[in-house]
C-alpha cells in the first residue's frame, strides 16, 4: 500500500477498497460506480494519515500513550484521548499532503461550480460500515465546511476520533497506530429540505417484505442523533404501496445559520411542527432507492439519505443492516406478513423512536 495515493476521488478508477477509503467511503464508491446518486467527493485515503503519522514519529508516541491504558478508567482513558487530540491539533501536515488536500478541494469546487463551497468532512474508518463491524457512530462528521483551511484543521478533527474516548474504551490500545488507518471523506454538502435513514426492512421485528423510513427537517443529523422524533413511513416492498404513515410533532432541525457560519439547531416554525416533512412521491422513489441498492448489494440494508429544495433524492450513506439480516428470514405473519400492523400495534402508540 506504499504506492497509495493521498487523494481518490469517489468516482476514481483506482483502489477504492476499504484499506484505502474506510468502510463508509469505500461503500460510497461502490454506490457512485453502481450509477447511485450520491454527492461528488473525495477521500484523504488511509495513506494520508500514515503519512501524517511518518511525517512527524508520532506512531511510537501514540502506541506508548496507550499501551497500559485501561479501558475501566474512564478518567484516564479521557486525558489519553485529550492529550492525543491536541498533539494532533498541534502538528503540521506533510507539505506534500496539505497540497494534495487543497488541490483536491479547489478541483471540487471547480466540478460543482460553486466558490466557497461547503463540504461535509466524514470519519471513514477501515473498519467501519463492514458487516459484522462494530464502529458504528463511534467516528465523528463535520458539516457545512467551508474553504482549504477549515477542511484540513477538521481532517485532524477526524483523525483525532481515532483515539475518542468511545473508541478508546473498546480498543483501548488505539485501532490505527501502525497499521492500515483512517480515511476522511469529503464531499459536497446536500441542502437538505428533509433528511433521514431508510431499512430495507422493519427494524422493529424483522420483516423483510417491508421497507421503512424515518425523517425530520433540515440536515439528517437530526435523526441519527436522535434529537428530533421523525415521521415514520412503512412501504411494501414488492407493491411500494405506503402502508402507514405517523407525522411527529418535529420542534427542531438541524440547519445550516448563515450569521454564525455553522450548523446550528433551531426551533421549526410552528406550521411546520405538525406538518409531514416528505411527500408521497418522495416515499416512493426512496423505497425504490432502497429497493434497487437492496438487489445491489444482495442483503438488507441501513441507508442515510437526502432530499434537497428541488426534491432531488441524494445517497449519503450505505451500511449493512446487523441486527435481524444476520438471522434466518422468515414470514412474521401468515398471507406474506398483514399480520404485522398488530405486532407493531404492540410496539408503537402513535410516536416514532429511532431505531
């Protein structure tokens, strides 16, 4: 892997394996070659951080910062993690590289035609977004990035994730030093009129002849953080007839605030709140989305997505669903699963929670 390039671009005829590009990455590539319609982008690949690492010796320093820490000692496990991410912080970038990320970025901005362009800055480790992985929501994502030198100081914000103190609790002794890395994924921000996550099956028990969304306002952040109670749409998946449909009452979203320059959240105006944040046209060519990158993939899967204020549909994200795809399918109700508006009857009493 000593030949690995700096920058690959998701469209790129190159390596975009995840030993280069990080399990969300690498998935997103996948989806771009597939012909799916995700945001133009490139990643700062797994070479870049070892670079980073060579550069400066600071492999030998980062293992002996963790050798004997313990993952019971929550206080240590802290000031390792704060110590690290601030050595990080301090450090320069390899000439060569810091180059290669800002050439990378002018050329993006020159392919969306846009100056100043936002970018959203993602934690793509090589671990992660794998089937059987367990990295999920450990690693961190930075949105509404704006110009050369806030994108490189938020590629040491990423790397830094790889000694975060959720990580360093599972892998005490740090999951990169040495070894394959982190990639950090860049790419054009969606301005999302309403945002989620989609199973391509229940997630509630299962049943794989349904598909289900759920979606809130503004940026998807809101869902995956769980800080706003989406609405939440069931679909058939051979009929993509929408089943059932449960608006919240969504208070919040995340949001991009021009004065302050940053994602903020804020408050929904009030005929907003109660109102269904996606149209059933935009039900159904996601469940048709989720349907076709379903047959792709040839498994169940956990998709992040957007749709902007021209209700274009946008693929953020792809992983593999781990909780039920694992087991046996099976029928949940007699007569190819009908049935499963009583099972659910018992799960849910008319408000949505984030799966």
């Amino acid at each position: 892997m000593t030949d690995t390039p700096h920058i690959v671009w998701l469209d790129s005829d190159g390596d975009t394996s995840s030993e280069v590009l990080g399990g969300k990455f690498s998935s997103l590539a996948e989806m771009t070659a597939a012909g799916f319609a995700v945001p133009a982008g490139f990643g700062i690949t797994t070479a870049g951080w070892r670079a980073f690492l060579a550069h400066n010796d600071l492999a030998d320093e980062f293992t002996a910062a963790t050798r004997d820490l313990s993952p019971d000692d929550l206080d240590a496990v802290e000031a390792v993690s704060a110590r690290i991410a601030a050595r990080i912080d301090d450090t320069p970038f390899p000439p060569a590289l810091a180059a290669d990320i800002d050439a990378a970025y002018a050329a993006l901005q020159e392919r969306m035609a846009v100056d100043a362009l936002p970018v959203a800055v993602r934690s793509s480790g090589v671990s992660e977004d794998l089937a059987g992985a367990s990295f999920a929501g450990q690693y961190d994502t930075y949105l509404w990035i704006v110009g050369p030198k806030a994108l490189r100081r938020h590629v040491k914000r990423c790397w830094a994730g790889i000694f975060g103190p959720q990580v360093l609790t599972y892998h005490p002794h740090g999951v990169a030093v040495g070894g394959a890395g982190m990639c950090v994924g860049v790419q054009a921000m969606v301005a999302a009129k309403a945002a989620g996550v989609m199973f391509t099956l229940d997630p509630l028990n299962g049943d794989r002849s349904k598909i289900v969304l759920e979606a809130c306002w503004g940026l998807g952040e809101g869902v995956v953080s769980g800080d706003v109670t989406p609405d939440r749409f069931r679909v058939d998946k051979v009929t993509l007839e929408l089943l059932s449909t449960e608006v919240a009452e969504k208070l919040s979203e995340h949001a991009f605030d021009p004065e302050r320059g940053e994602v903020v959240i804020r408050d929904v105006e009030a005929e907003r709140r109660g109102q269904v944040c996606l149209s059933e046209a935009s039900v159904a060519e996601l469940a048709a989305l989720g349907k076709r990158i379903e047959r792709h993939r040839g498994a169940p899967c956990d998709i992040e997505w957007a749709v902007d204020e021209h209700d274009r549909v946008h693929l953020l994200q792809v992983r593999p669903e781990t909780v039920w795809s694992s087991k046996p399918a099976k029928p949940v109700a007699p007569g190819g699963g009908r049935g499963v508006d009583r099972v659910l009857a018992k799960f849910m009493s008319g408000t949505t929670t984030k799966a």
